[in-house]
C-alpha cells in the first residue's frame, strides 16, 4: 500500500495539530460564552446525519455529530476524526488513521469499530446518496482501533471519496445503535456524537437545544456556551426577530428574497454567501421524454432559448445568483474551464426551432399545451414556474401549472411521471458521482426522488457515469466529466438553468463565521459572541 500524496499527507499530518487555529482570521480576542440563537424552519423528523443527508439535518448535528473529514475556506480537506488517509495503488483499498482520544458524549472512547459499523449498516444500506457511493464496498477491516480499511471491488478515487464523506461520513455510536431498530432509534432525534456540542432538548415545533462539551478533543473549545435554534416556518416572522435581536442567524436562504435584499442596507447584519460555494445550487428544469412532444429535441431547446434566465436572476432572484453553464458549478474542480452559455435567450430562434419540429402556431396562435409541476425547495421554484408559463407562452406554447405539496409534487414527477415538464433544485455535494450523476443514469428505483426517472436512456452517458466513478487518475477523471458536461448539454436530458450559492444573514456580534466552504453545516467550534 503506498502514501497516496506524501505532501499531502505532510500538510495533512500539520492541519491535525493546527486544526483548531486554521479558521482563525478574526484579529479581536475570542470571549468565551453566550448563546447563539439561530432561526431554523423546515422541522426534521430525523437529526441522524449518518441516516439522513440533508442540510436540513447538519444545520444543527453537525455541532453534535462529526464527520471523518471536513473543508477549509478554500474548500480543501481537513481531518476532523480522521487524521490521515492512504490509497492503495489499484484504489481498491483506502486506509484511514483515527484520531486517538476522542470520547463519545457518554463517555465511551471512539474507535474503528464506529467507523466500521457506520459504512457498513448506515452508509452502504441506508444513507441517501452515499447507498450509490458506497454501492462497491465489500468489506471494512480494523486491524487497531485507530486503524480503518475500506474495502472495494472497483476501484474507488481518493478524491471522490474524501469529498463525498465531508456529507456523508458522519458517524454516530455504535453501542447506541447495534441490535436496535435504527430506523427508530430513539438517538435519531436526541443525537450523541463526538462534536463540540452536546443535545439537550428537542421540543417540536419550538426549539433545538444544545450546549458545550467541556470534553471536546479540541481543547479550549467551543467557544458558546449554547445554541438554540428557534423553529420559526414564517419568513416574515424570522426577519422579525432577527432585526429585533431575538435571533442572530439565518442561514440556507430561509428568509424571503425580499427581506434578505433589505437587511443588505443594514449596518448591524452582514449579509454573504460566502461559506456556502461547497452547497451550490441550480434550478432545474426537467423533461418527461414519454410526452412524444417532449422528447423533440428541437422542442426542449426551443423551450430553454425562450427563458431570459439574466433577467429572471436580476427581477426575481435580486441579483443572486448566475446562469449555469451545466451539471458542473463553475466553482468546483471539475469545473470545464472552456464552458459557456448554450443555450442563451433567443426567442425567434425558439420559434423557428418549434416550427422545425413541426408545430407551427395554431389560427389562436397557440402550439401545444404542457403540465408543469413544481416542487418547491424555496420561494423562487413557484416563481420560476410562473416566469416559465409566461415565456413560453410567448413561443405560443401553453403551460398549465399544477400546485400540489412537496410530497405530491415529489410523487408525481417521480413515480407517477405525471407531469411534462418539471422544476425544483439540484444541490451540488462536491463531486459530480456524489449528487449529480444520479439525474442522468439510468436504473434507479422507481419513485426515488432526484434521479433520472425521465424515461429517457443513454448508454453513452451511463459509461461516462461509471468511468468517473472508478477512474483513480484525477486528470482523466476531470477529462470524463469535461465529456458528460458537453453530451448532456447536446441531447439536454435536463437543464439546470441558474447556478447559485445559499445566503445568510448574521448580526455582526458573532465572529468567526463563514469560514469554511460549508460553514452552515459545519461544528462551529470557534464562533464566538461579542458580549
């Protein structure tokens, strides 16, 4: 087994030791306690990161729960209860080191056998997104208890996996969960890690309490005393208490566009993106290729030239935000750095491509008449859908929109494919095999939400899937996404039409945020409140 990168495995071995200082760019002096009163909407049933994937869920556990790895502000790989990591040279084999010394909050020492029982009973059987990731793990060695050994029948890249298990490396006590239930675990909402952070309370519908672990391996911190997050589902009533001092963040966009452009103007808030380029997302537009209509290409290039996604961005998104390029954010590594727009706006060529394919308007100036179901992530997805009705009815085709709940609209796009065209979110998880690959191959489980369930097959795109997910060589692996981008920009199986970063708004008291590439869902061991 050979040191994958002995620089890096330098500069790794270094960060372990200076890890509690990396994030340090505030020059006045940290002041320990106080609380941090954080607006939170969108209730989880479940806070178990290792069982649920969701941003929703690290908001708060991923102050309790930690991950093997993490990113820096630069979006680099930092240890957290890994220290170091080897691959073998075929990549079937991964080696992880563990820190030593680290306890439970019970008070039970962590060890390989956690790591050991979380990839194989959380990560490969039931955790969203990382069931595909960790589809060929065969097998995970421990021969000490600092000492972790992923097995695999294909190879695994490095890099691949070191990004995934920044989301979906959390591990949880296996003496809290083996021979239980885990799917109802009493631990999913009442979660025991080895963060900077202990849970106290969950009360629905009202609050999530946590306080510090004077016991925390990296010594001196946290910093709070406490953080609670306020369960607050009304935007207006979250911009509310964050002017009136009852709330000092909100993160992830909860607040209205609106309220967010106006807390710009005040002095006493900081509003940013920054510490969110690691969760970049996209609204998307999707294509039901069983509508014959639909699966015209000149049909679904016509309607994508007939959006001004500059001006839906500037009028209803406030300037937040740019069009996307692809499945690929330009700010990731496998980013193709020669892509462009397109598909820009033009609406004439809209219209000679429909007459191309062979719908000419109607003496009532109409083509055809299509469904849309949106699934709404946000505020912006039923006004994106709007801005779709309205411009395609301009290229005389008509659009009927279905207003339904998250689940139903889940449902029917999914598993009933009742819908022709779609529009919702993809979020970006910092790799393209992670996330984003699942939209475009096929055979996934019908009804599974976010994957291709289009009725549309590319035995192309699906080499390209699988030759990235095993290709060790980083440059090659990048060269095979360079070619997914430009095959799915042809045949436009899909579209992300925007490409965007989550927004947070935070009053300047609080220091030391923002200062990693996921920093919502970070530990925040070092924020501090000015008092």
């Amino acid at each position: 087994m050979k040191l994958f990168n002995i620089k890096q495995t330098f500069i790794i071995g270094l960060l372990s030791i200076l890890l509690p200082f990396y994030s340090m760019a505030d020059e006045k002096t940290p002041q320990r306690g106080g609380t941090l009163v954080v607006h939170y909407s969108g209730e989880q049933r479940v806070l178990n990161p290792a069982l649920r994937a969701s941003t929703g869920v690290y908001e708060v556990s991923g102050k309790v729960v930690e991950s093997l790895v993490d990113l820096d502000a630069d979006g680099q790989i930092v240890p957290v209860l890994a220290t170091s990591w080897t691959s073998s040279p075929d990549g079937k084999t991964i080696t992880f080191k563990l820190r030593e010394g680290v306890k439970w909050h019970d008070g039970k020492p962590f060890t390989s056998q956690d790591v050991k029982y979380n990839a194989l009973e959380f990560w490969k059987k039931r955790l969203n997104f990382s069931t595909t990731l960790q589809l060929n793990l065969t097998s995970v060695d421990t021969p000490d208890d600092h000492t972790v050994v992923f097995n695999y029948s294909r190879p695994m890249p490095l890099d691949l996996l070191l990004r995934a298990l920044v989301d979906l490396g959390y591990v949880v006590p296996k003496h809290l969960y083996e021979g239980t239930d885990v799917l109802n675990n009493p631990y999913n909402t009442a979660p025991v890690g080895t963060g900077p952070f202990k849970f106290v309370e969950y009360q629905r519908g009202q609050h999530i309490i946590v306080e510090r672990n004077a016991d925390y391996w990296r010594k001196g911190y946290p910093y709070l005393d406490k953080i609670i997050w306020r369960i607050i589902n009304d935007n207006s009533s979250a911009s509310a208490a964050l002017e009136s001092g009852q709330i000092d963040l909100s993160a992830y966009s909860k607040l209205s566009l609106a309220d967010i452009n106006r807390f710009k103007q005040n002095s006493k808030f900081e509003v940013l993106t920054k510490g969110s380029q690691a969760n970049i997302f996209n609204n998307t537009l999707e294509f039901n290729f069983r509508n014959p209509i639909i699966a015209n290409l000149n049909v679904r290039k016509a309607i994508v030239q007939s959006l001004d996604i500059p001006f839906f961005i500037d009028d209803f998104l406030y300037g937040f935000g740019k069009p996307a390029t692809g499945i690929i954010p330009s700010s990731n590594v496998f980013y193709p750095k020669d892509s462009k727009i397109v598909y820009p706006f033009d609406r004439e060529k809209a219209e000679q491509l429909l007459d191309e394919a062979g719908y000419p308007r109607k003496a009532d100036g109409t083509r055809f008449t299509l469904k849309l179901v949106h699934i709404n992530n946000g505020e912006d997805v039923p006004l994106f859908a709007t801005f779709i009705q309205q411009s395609l009815a301009e290229i005389g085709i008509n659009v009927v929109i279905v207003n339904l709940d998250t689940a139903g609209a889940l449902n029917a796009v999914y598993k009933l494919h009742d819908f022709d065209i779609a529009t919702g979110w993809h979020q970006y998880r910092g790799d393209p095999a992670v996330s984003t690959t699942v939209w475009l191959r096929s055979g996934s489980p019908q009804g599974a939400p976010w994957t291709n369930q289009y009725g549309w097959k590319s035995d192309a795109v699906d080499q390209l899937i699988d030759s990235a997910a095993t290709e060790i060589d980083p440059v090659k692996r990048k060269a095979l996404y360079g070619q997914l981008v430009d095959v799915v920009n042809t045949e436009l199986p899909l579209w992300f039409a925007t490409e965007r970063e989550f927004i947070s708004v935070i009053n300047n008291k609080v220091h030391n945020h923002h200062n990693t590439a996921r920093w919502p869902s970070s530990s925040w061991f070092d924020v501090w409140i000015e008092h």
